[in-house]
C-alpha cells in the first residue's frame, strides 16, 4: 500500500492567492487555475480585466500539467520539435504557463496561468507554486 497526498481547497486557495499576488504587483490581468491530481478544478480567479480566453488557456495548462506530471511546456516543446500528433489529444494544452505542484515526489496537483507572455505566465505560477516550499 502507498501514501498518497491530496491537495486540499485551504492550500489550493492560497497557492491561487501568491499568484494573484504576483500578478497584481506586476499590473498583469491574467486568469489562474489550481488543479488537483486528476485535473479537477480546485480554486481559480479570472482577474479584472483578463481575456475571455485566457479563462481556458489557464484551465487547460493546469489540467495539462497535472495529468501529464510535467510542465505543460513540455508538450508545447515536443510539438515544435514536430510531435504534431499532440495537438489532436483531447484535453492537451500544449502552451507554457502549466507547473504541476509536487510534495514530496508526489504529483498533487498543478496550477495554470494564461493572460500575459508565456514565460511571464509561469513566473506567476511559480510564485504559487513557492507556497509549497
């Protein structure tokens, strides 16, 4: 038998506030989701202001990282060396922004991020992501 960790909606919310927090004190509006192990919505915030889209993108990341056990950029890097067979699974959102949240070796869960650049949306979700420790 294993020990298995589960993201609860306590850390859950406060892994959505640091980022909120980050993207507030950048003057970013972006939409971040917090997904548990299986890609199950936990907590998410569209911020005044972000996009309609970024709404799914950031959904899609977490859910892409949480299932997949790595970051969603992953994908986004296999499909442009050419693995274009990716962009027809359902439910793979092949763009960075997507960072599964770990405790101790255990995939728990991901949080995603979408609304400003790529590379900017995964600093926000590293900022989440540091509440884990």
């Amino acid at each position: 038998m294993q020990t298995r960790y589960a993201l609860d909606l306590d850390v859950a919310n406060v892994i959505l506030h640091e980022a909120r927090d980050h993207a507030l004190a950048q003057g970013w509006q972006v939409s971040i989701a917090v997904v548990d192990e299986s890609g199950g919505l936990l907590a998410f915030a569209r911020m005044d202001g972000a996009s309609l889209l970024s709404a799914e993108l950031a959904l899609g990341k977490a859910r892409t990282a949480a299932v997949g056990r790595r970051e969603s950029k992953a994908f986004e890097q296999m499909v442009e060396e050419g693995r274009l067979s990716l962009l027809g699974v359902q439910g793979l959102t092949c763009l960075e922004g997507g960072l599964p949240l770990r405790h101790e070796g255990q995939c728990v869960g991901a949080i995603g991020v979408s609304g400003v650049a790529s590379h900017q949306d995964t600093r926000i979700a590293l900022a989440g992501l540091s509440v884990l420790g």
